[in-house]
C-alpha cells in the first residue's frame, strides 16, 4: 500500500495481507487487528500522511473479511500529542480573494473529518487503547471509536482553545454525546486535562488499567470476545447503535425490523443455538 495516502479503497490490500505504513503499525491476532500510532519519537503526533493513512487503515479494516474487531492503539510513551505543527503549514490554494482562500480551508478541513469518520464508518468495532497522553487531535480520533480504555496516568484535553481555535474534526459534536454536556463544554472551553479516572466515572472511558500491559491484555481480551460472536450480528449491532444515535427511537426501530428482515442470517442463528446447547464456541463464517 502506498503511504502517500493516494491508494484507492478498492485497491486495499486483501487475503489476509497486511497494509504497510509510514505512520501506522498493523498487526493480526487471529480476528482481532491492532493498528497503532507508530511515530514515537513525535509523541504521536498526527501529521498530514498520518491523516491519510488513518482513513486508508480503517477502510482496509472494513473491508478485510478476517478482520472482525479493531484496536487502536500508540506506540511509545504516549498514545497521541494532537496536531503535528506541520499541519498548520499553509497550503492550497494561493489566492489574494479571501472567499477563495477559505472556500480552500474549509476543503481540506472536509477531507480531515472524513480521515476520522473512517473509524467510526468501519463496521467492525474499534477499542481504543489510550496511554498517557491524548489531547487534541487524539481526542477526536478516540471519539470515533466504540469504547475507550485508558491507563491510570492517561489524560485527555481538548487543545485546540488554547492556540486560538475551534476544533473542528468531530470533538465538538461527538464528546457531548458521550459525557455530560456541561462537561463537554467546559473541557472544550478551558482545555484542561481530564485524569483518567474522572473520564472513566463519566462513561468516556469503560475501565482504567494499572500499565499499559495491563490495559492491552485486557482490551484484547475484551476484542477477542466481540470476535467470537456472528460477524454479521455484530456489525448489524454497530449499525444500528450509530443510527440511534443520531435519529429517533421510531425511526430506530423501524431501521431494525428492516435490517433483520434482510440481514439476520438463520445460518448463525442455528450455530448458535447449536454451540450452546453442546456447550461450545460457534464457528461462524466472516
């Protein structure tokens, strides 16, 4: 896969065949795929290839047909710095009319967000395995995600305040549906840090781990699970969680009893049923 970020969806690699990164570390365990954050010596800091291939990586995850959960993790001390300040070099087009130079801006501010709503669009679910450091930009990656975990010494803050700006990648219309408002805001308002402990006591994060050898046996484990059960049961289920969200509990349930009446495969129903009554792990098909 090129790291150039101009490899196109239908060209992911397939088969089982790992993609390669310049930013990005891809390892297989079974049905569980691990994709790190993989500049350490930037404190993972995201730069403008680690965009691209975030959007490159999840879409591979997609589509890989082994792959049935994802973890998102970092590699170094810290999990994610925010921004690489090479993301702030000016870049586009080169125009003396305002409206051009922002019509530019806002183009590739798009392009950012679809970078990270790859994660949340992939269909298998994606737990984040968050150490140390995630502030800004690492915040709207860990947004994008299923379920987040965190070691004891992780703190997240939303930055981007206290260099003068709005963030503009998803923290802001993400977070508040996973805390409280009001604390949304006030992270977003202040850029402080939040321990882990007070995210976890909030819902941001699902459980706080001693190390970080800790937190990735744990949330392996935890992927493992989620990829023994009917692939098809769970992307349904991640589905309709994201429709939820954003639609109401009539429109909800009526997506539901359509996607059943199409997708819910009596083949996984019969093994499963099978694996229980004979008190052993059902095979399913990816």
């Amino acid at each position: 896969m090129s790291a150039t970020g101009n490899t196109q969806k239908n060209e992911q690699p397939v088969d089982g065949m790992l993609p390669e990164f310049e930013t990005l570390a891809v390892s297989m365990d079974e049905h569980v795929a691990t994709i790190a954050l993989n500049r350490p010596d930037k404190a993972n800091a995201m730069n403008p290839v680690m965009w691209r291939e975030l959007q490159l990586a999840f879409e591979w995850a997609d589509v890989e047909p082994k792959v049935r959960a994802v973890i998102l993790s970092g590699n170094g001390k810290h999990f994610c710095a925010g921004l690489d300040l090479d993301m702030f070099s000016p870049e586009g087009v080169q125009s003396d009319d305002p409206a051009r130079r922002a019509e530019s801006f806002r183009q590739k501010v798009l392009v950012m967000q679809d970078n990270l709503t790859a994660i949340e669009k992939c269909r298998k679910p994606v737990l984040a395995a968050i150490h140390r450091t995630c502030i800004g930009g690492g915040v709207d990656l860990t947004t994008c995600c299923d379920m987040r975990y965190a070691t004891q010494d992780a703190y997240f803050s939303v930055r981007e305040i206290d260099i003068g700006m709005t963030a503009d990648v998803g923290t802001l219309q993400r977070l508040p549906r996973l805390i409280p408002d009001g604390v949304a805001r006030e992270l977003a308002y202040t850029g402080r840090n939040m321990l882990a402990q007070e995210a976890c006591s909030l819902g941001l994060v699902n459980q706080v781990f001693d190390d970080k050898e800790a937190m990735m046996a744990a949330v392996s484990a935890i992927a493992a699970n989620i990829a023994s059960k009917s692939p098809l049961a769970v992307r349904g289920t991640k589905e309709m969680i994201l429709y939820t969200r954003d639609h109401s509990v009539r429109e909800g349930l009526n997506y539901i009893a359509t996607w059943n009446a199409g997708m819910m495969s009596a083949q996984d129903l019969q093994e499963g049923l099978t694996a229980q009554a004979e008190q052993r792990k059902a095979n399913y098909e990816n």
